[in-house]
C-alpha cells in the first residue's frame, strides 16, 4: 500500500472501518486518496469526497473530511453541484464501474465535457461486488458472473475511451497491486484544474475470480515507460482501443492525456465574484430593481 | 362594465403572444386590472393559438369565460373561436383575408379593418396588423393612445425613432379607423402595478430568499424558471441546465450540501425522473426546494395543457417514510410568497420542499400591486459552524424537535459524511455490516423517529398547515387547492350575487396537514370539491386527513383552466 506517515493518516482517518472484505483492491485506492491528499498538504474540511452506491462508494466514511454518500449512479452530479457551489473545495468522485460505467454513465459524459474541476476515481473491478457478483458494464465477453452464468454476451465498454471523447481534460488509469503508481495518478488528477478521470482497477477477490490481481500483473505496462505522448489525444485514443485489439493481453495503466482547458468556474459568469457560498443575499433594493422589469 | 376579455386569435408566427404581452403592458400602465391567459400547441409555426387578456377596473380572478373582443388572425380563429363570443362580441378582422359569413344575422359587432394594408402601409411588416388591430381595441376599451406610445418607446426606445414611430402609424391606423368607437369604459386607477406570471413570481421569490442555485431540464411548463435565472444570471445566480432531472435533483442536492440555497424544477415527466434524489435530500437531510409544473397527464400527456393531477403523486414520490413539505400556491403572488418561504421551511427543518405550480398558474398573468418583498426575511435553521461538544461533529444528533445541527464543507472540525443508508448521528452507516445487530436495530429505530418527529414539530411551530376559509357563515362551500382558488372565489362572488350564500376552503399548504384544525374548518358543511383532475385528489386528502368524505365535486380534465362563471354553472347544476 501507499505510504502515508501515521501522524498525517490520523488526521485524515475517521476511525470508521472500511467494509470491504480482506484484500479488496479498494483498500490501495483508500490509501492512494490519503496518500495524495497528504502530499497536498490539503486540510480536511476542505475536502469532500462523494460516492454512489456500491461496495467501493464507501469510501468516503474512513476519512475525517466532509462525504456524501449519495445513489447509485449519481455521485458525478452531486459532487458537480457542491463544486460549483463552493470552488475552494477540493472535490474527489469515488464510485464503483457499476456506477459510473453504468446506471450513470451518462453523467461521466456530461460532467467530463463541462470540464468540473472534480476528481473522479472510479474502482473498476469489471463485477458488481456489493450485489453479490452480475455481470458490469466492463466485464469481459464471456464473463461467467450471477447473472451471465453461460457467459455475457454483451461487449464490455471502453471507459477511457469514452472518457477521451467526452472531453474529459485528464484521463488516467491505475492498478491497486501498484499503488505508489496509482497515487500519483490520484495526485496528479486532483492537481490538474479540470475534469480528471482515475480508472483503476481494483480487483474484487470475492466475486470477481477471472479479473484477479494476477491476471492485470501479466498484463498492465506502463504508458510512461512506453513512450507515450500524453499530449496528444489521437495517440490517447488509439492507447485506449490496444486492449481489445490485443484481446486483453496488453493493458495499458498511466497518464493517457492531459489537456489544459479553461474550467467551468473559470468560464462561469457568477463565479467570477467568488464562491457561491459566499455571495451575498439580495438586498431588498435589489429585488425591487428587479421587479421594475415587470411594470 | 366591470371587465372586458380580448382574445387575439391565429396561427403559431403571426405575433399572437407579443401582441397579447403587449396589450397587457399598456392597460397596467394606465392602472387596469389583468389576467391573462395563452393557449398553445406544441408546434412552434402553424397550429392554432391564441392569447386571452381580460382587462377590468376591479380585481380579477379569472381570464373569463367569454370574448368580449376578437381579434381574428385568420379563418381559422373565427370557426375555433366563435362558440365562445358573447352576444354583442365584437369581432376585429381583415375583410381581405377572412370571411365572416358564419357569424351573419348573430348580433355581434363586427368590424373589418384592412389591417394588412395599414401595417404595410406604416411599416412594410405584415406582422404589424396586429399592432393595427391593437389600435382599434384601445379606442373599443378607451384607453388613450399615450399609454401604448410610453410602451413602445420603452420596449424599442434603443432601436431608435423610426420603429417607434412605425408602431404609432400602425397603431392609430386601428385606433382612428372609421366606425372604431368606445364601446366600454374600463376605469384604470393610475397605479402602475407589476404584470407577471406565476413562474415568474416564483423565480423572483426564490432570488428574493438567496436561492443561488437553479439546476433544471426543459420542460413546459416549468421551462421559463430557467429562462428566468439564465436570464438573470449577471444578478449573481447560477443557472444549470443538465443533461437530465436526474443530473438536475442530484446537483441541487449537492449545491445545499455545501451550502447554498438550491432548487430544481420540472413538470410531472422530469419529476418522476426525480423521484430517488427526492429520497436522498430527505435521508441526509439537506435542504431542497422542488418546483413540480403540472401538466396533463399521464406520461407526455396534452404537454400544453394544464392539470392538478400530480399532487399525490409529489405527496408519495420515492421509497419509504420522510417528512416533506408539498404546497400549492393559490395565485401569481402567493407563488412569490410561497418561494421565498419555501427556503426557510426547508432550512428550518431539513426537508424537501415541492411547490405544486400547473401549466395555468405558471403561464397565466395577472396584475399585482404589491408582491409581498417586505415581507421576505431568511432563517437557515439550525446551520453551525462551531462543534459545541467534544469528539466528531454528530450531525444527526438525536433532538427532541427532530432537527439536528447541520454543518457545510470549509468549517474545520465540522466534518461529517451524509449517507443515503441508514446512519447514527455520527453519519456512519449502520447497514451493510451492522444490520440486525441489536445495536443498530437501536440506532434505526432512533433515527427514523428522529427525522418522522419533524412533522410534529413543523405542525406544532408553524401556522401554514391549515387550509383558509372564507365566509365561515356560508350555507355551502367550494373546496379548492393551488390555482382552482381563484376561479373558485370569483364564483363564490357570482353565486351570492344571484342570493346563494357560498363560501371557500382553499389549500395552500397539501403536506403535512393540522389534521384536528382541518377537521374543524370542515365538519358539518356542505362541501363541493373544485379540482383540475379526474378522481377528486385534494378530496381524497382530506378524507385521509379527516375522516371527513366530500360527496359533490367539480372536476375538469380537459386541459382548459376553471373560471369562475364555469364553476359557478357548474354548482347551480349541482345544488338544484
Ligand atoms: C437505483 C438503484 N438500482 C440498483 C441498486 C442496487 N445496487 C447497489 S450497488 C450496485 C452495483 C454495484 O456495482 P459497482 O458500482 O461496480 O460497485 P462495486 O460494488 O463493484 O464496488 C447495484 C446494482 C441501487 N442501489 N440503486
Ligand atoms: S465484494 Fe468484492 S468489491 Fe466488494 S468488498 Fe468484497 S472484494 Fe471488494
Ligand atoms: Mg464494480
């Protein structure tokens, strides 16, 4: 796991244990979130790191920062909206690939082209854990889960991919069995003032027996060991589309693109005059000037 | 004449709607009474349309039943619209275009005025015809010349002279054309008052309490409130128009969790898309204001017709037990009233909030003089930014009154996780590990009474919970919700004018309800209900509120909105 010292873990730990069973691949992505959260030196009550529904969106309840734990699918808006309302905010999305892969993928596409200056670090282990094991949106073809007992039939999806296309301006991809490697890539997402996306796999040891750690450490090479060009997103897009074409054999991780582009706050007209939160209330005057428009 | 009713009448494109908006302007400039009304179809060039503008010297409560005045567009709007003219209706039209053979030997005033060639002749624009038919409606009611100048100057004073100008050839084209004469005499006291519709009212209620925060989806009715805060956008709110309600409810829900004033709005089909984040904001706790504009149902329905079909629906929307706060505001200027309270409320007891608007209360204009702005003050509830005890902030402590501290983002040592599954006051959760556990049998049962116990709380400490009664001494009593309230007074009015005795319990306030105070208010009394649907939905309330069952009822759901002659035809019907 990613080192983080005691003393900086007791100020960012709520004591709450995680629920995850033993050697869940969300217990490295904890530590990764702590662990850039530290180097960041960012204090507490200025995180808030939101969550659906699902095995991996429980992770806000071990920090002491501010959490919500919101719906399956729905922590992209959620985390948008408290972004826009307070831009001091450090925002970190956290969710499973059923939850954002799937009941709310389309969130993914809309949240990644408005460019919200959140992180979102989605736990990919390719299986519904917390429904004890369907088939996900990334699972493979052929995948034998609950309720795909033959062998799903269904394509798995390209989230880095779609990610690219939608317009998202940082666009990464981790592994739980590396998690020094996943850490920087949560670092560098919530440094970057723009949409980040963190795919990481992270295997569920419960459900999931086909996706294991052992199958990703045959696979995953790094894209910064390989020569890629993070800059530009036609090589992203082609390194998004290698591990069908090689039929999972080669799996990319790392830094697929980066692009900087203005944020929604910086473009947003009212958020100009600071925070949201922080803008005054209409005075009494400034409501009747209003209503003028109306005599 | 105590009141005068206009419709301009023609196809989808032939400035139907500015000219209505413009009619109303002029007449509450000179001091005239308005309530206005348009009907519509989905289609956004041809279609039949048409604006109704009731002008009175005296309070209105209605658009009218009747046509007093036609102005008709095309042929089209003298078939659609003739069954509705009252005797002496006089009838506005271009001999060159249509024909009016239908209406011979009927005894209305009709009056050909080659309105095409006036407009081209003014301004080369065929669209000004309506400006001409305009003119001659001004001379019809008596309303001086001047006041449509001042209008016109305001709305293209930068577009400079010329098309002011052109708008005045057109207009006194109508107003001076031979045989064009005063037929009624509508007073207007000299008082400007505010003009504007119940999306309107709210959007200005909803700014006037803080409301920073408006995240929605198009959909009519409810799509002008974004207008409302895009257009205002540079006044210091945000507007957000996402890609679903799901996206709409979720985001205002995290904009109240870190701490602004948030609402979202939508019609029925958005709203049910809505459902689960409704849940959410109850079980964490955060404020949200809703804004449902009903439409006819169900599914896409008559989408530009109005109905009251949905308040059950908002009464019951999403899984399990939570309070809510559902209010259906009874006029233009309670939807103001009731916006700006709607934030207060939430905040003071953590709950959502639905304000129950329709097509008709959303859309309809009236006059109002004063909206209420004095009275707008702001309670965020028990919002801290200081942990008084030691340890984790308990944001869910247990209270007597239900309510817990609530804290935002920023605020060190303020720090708590809002979770959607069950949780002790310390918002850790006590279901996927715990459930069953005697303990978190405990903490359920604790934490579910804790947020149920706010209603007795809101019931005890706020007096909108009972619907208003007027004319307690009547021998009848029409019973209404929302927008039916109006049409439903002016019939009250017309009924004691033929020597009945009505009198009216209407609702603002659906949920929750002083169930003993209400059961008071209604026992014994003949009571007809008046409601926009088919199965008597406020009836079934109050049956369930209080035992009592309401035997006679009017109800309409054919997409028109009530007047109060309607009703009160209606009722004559019922109670012989
Ligand atoms: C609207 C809705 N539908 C279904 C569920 C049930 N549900 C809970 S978690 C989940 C899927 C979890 O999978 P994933 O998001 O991949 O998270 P994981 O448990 O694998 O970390 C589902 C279907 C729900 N909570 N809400
Ligand atoms: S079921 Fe799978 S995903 Fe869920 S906690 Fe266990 S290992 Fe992790
Ligand atoms: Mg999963």
């Amino acid at each position: 796991m990613a080192e983080v010292s005691t003393a900086a873990k007791q100020v960012l730990t709520s004591g709450v244990k995680p629920i995850w069973c033993p050697g869940c691949g969300d217990y490295s992505v904890q530590a990764g979130i702590m662990k850039a959260l530290t180097d960041l030196g960012i204090e507490r009550e200025n995180v808030l790191i939101v969550s659906g529904i699902g095995c991996s969106s429980s992770m806000p309840h071990p920090f002491s920062t501010f959490g919500v734990h919101s719906l399956h699918g729905r922590l992209l808006p959620v985390a948008a909206g408290a972004k826009l309302a307070n831009d001091e905010l450090t925002v970190i999305g956290a969710g499973g690939d059923g939850d954002g892969y799937g009941i709310g993928v389309g969130h993914l596409v809309h949240n990644a082209r408005r460019n919200v200056d959140i992180t979102y670090v989605v736990m990919n282990n390719e299986i519904y854990g917390l429904t004890t094991g369907q088939t996900s949106p990334t699972s493979l073809f052929g995948a034998k889960t609950k309720s795909t007992p033959f062998g799903s039939i269904e394509n798995p999806e390209n989230p880095i991919g779609i990610a690219l296309a939608a317009g998202a301006t940082y666009v990464a991809r981790a592994f739980s069995g590396d998690p020094m490697h996943m850490a920087q890539m949560i670092k560098m997402g919530i440094q970057h003032k723009g949409f980040s996306i963190i795919d990481v796999f992270s295997p569920c040891v419960t459900f999931n027996h086909t996706n294991t750690y052992d199958w990703f450490r045959q696979r995953v090479y790094k894209l910064e060991q390989a020569g890629h060009d993070a800059t530009s997103i036609s090589a992203a897009m082609a390194k998004s589309l290698e591990t069908e074409a090689t039929n999972w054999e080669k799996i990319p991780i790392g830094l697929f693109y980066r692009v900087e582009k203005p944020t929604y706050s910086a473009l947003d007209m009212t958020l100009q005059k600071g925070p949201l939160v922080k803008q005054p209330f209409p005075t009494k005057q400034q409501v009747m000037d209003i209503l003028e428009e109306y005599k | 004449m105590a009141s005068v009713s206009v419709r301009i009448a023609g196809a989808h494109g032939d400035g139907v709607e500015s000219s209505g908006a413009l009619l109303i302007k002029v007449a509450a400039r000179t001091g005239m009474h308005v309530f206005a009304y348009r009907g519509y179809g989905s289609i956004i060039r041809g279609g039949h349309c048409w604006y109704q503008v009731r002008l009175g010297s005296s309070e209105l409560k209605s658009y009218g039943e009747g046509i007093d005045i036609l102005i008709a567009l095309n042929q089209e709007s003298i078939s659609n619209q003739k069954s509705r003219l009252r005797d002496n209706a006089v009838v506005i039209y271009d001999p060159s275009k249509i024909k009016v053979e239908e209406l011979d030997g009927k005894g209305y005033r009709l009056v050909p005025i080659p309105l095409l060639d006036i407009a081209i002749a003014a301004s080369g624009d065929p669209i000004m015809r309506n400006t001409v038919a305009l003119g001659a409606v001004l001379k019809l009611i008596g309303i001086n010349i001047e006041a449509f100048r001042e209008v016109i100057k305001g709305q293209f004073g930068r577009k400079g002279d010329v098309v002011v100008e052109q708008n005045m050839k057109a207009v006194s084209g109508g107003y001076d054309h031979q045989g064009v004469q005063t037929l009624y005499s509508i007073e207007g006291d000299g008082k400007k008052r505010y003009a504007l519709d119940g999306n309107t009212a709210l959007s200005i209620g909803a700014y006037a309490a803080g409301c920073k925060f408006y995240a929605a989806y198009p959909m009519t009715p409810a799509s002008t409130i974004l207008h409302w805060f895009a257009s205002h956008e540079d006044k210091g709110v945000m507007p957000k128009q996402v890609e679903d309600e799901l996206a709409a409810i979720n985001m205002a829900i995290g904009a109240s969790s870190a701490g602004v004033r948030a609402m979202c709005g939508t019609s029925g089909g958005g709203f049910s898309l809505m459902v689960e984040g409704l849940g959410l904001a109850a079980m964490i706790e955060t404020p949200l204001v809703v804004v449902e504009s009903q439409r006819s149902g169900p599914s896409t329905g008559v989408t530009t017709k109005t109905e009251q079909g949905d308040i059950l629906f908002a009464m019951h929307a999403s899984q399990g037990e939570f309070p809510r706060i559902v209010v259906a505001p009874r006029s233009v200027k309670e939807s103001f009233k009731v916006a700006a309270e709607a934030f207060n409320l939430s905040d003071r007891y953590q709950v959502p909030v639905i304000i129950m608007m329709d097509l008709y209360l959303s859309e309809h204009v009236e006059t109002v003089e004063v909206l209420g702005v004095d009275g707008v003050s702001v309670d965020r509830g028990k919002l801290v930014t200081e942990n008084k005890e030691e340890g984790r902030f308990k944001r869910y402590l247990v209270t007597e009154d239900g309510v817990s501290p609530r804290s935002v983002p920023g605020h060190k040592g303020m720090e708590f996780v809002a979770g959607s599954d069950e949780h002790n006051e310390l918002g850790d959760l006590v279901t996927d590990m715990y459930a069953g556990l005697d303990w978190a049998i405990e903490v359920r049962k604790q934490m579910h009474s804790k947020r149920m116990r706010k209603i007795d709380t809101m019931l005890k400490n706020e007096t909108v919970f009972v619907p208003e009664i007027f004319n307690e001494t009547a021998d009848h009593f029409l019973v209404t919700f929302g927008s039916t309230t109006e049409a439903a007074m002016e019939a009250v009015g017309i009924l004691n004018s033929q020597g009945m005795n009505f009198g009216l319990v209407s609702f603002s306030y659906l949920m929750p309800l002083d169930k003993e105070k209400t059961r008071k208010m209604l026992e014994g009394k003949k009571l007809i209900n008046v409601e926009g649907n088919y199965t008597g939905q406020l009836a079934q309330v109050i049956r369930m509120n209080t035992g009592i069952d309401i035997t006679q009822s009017i109800l309409k759901y054919d997409g028109e909105a009530f007047t109060g002659e309607l009703i009160a035809k209606e009722v004559v019907t019922l109670v012989k």
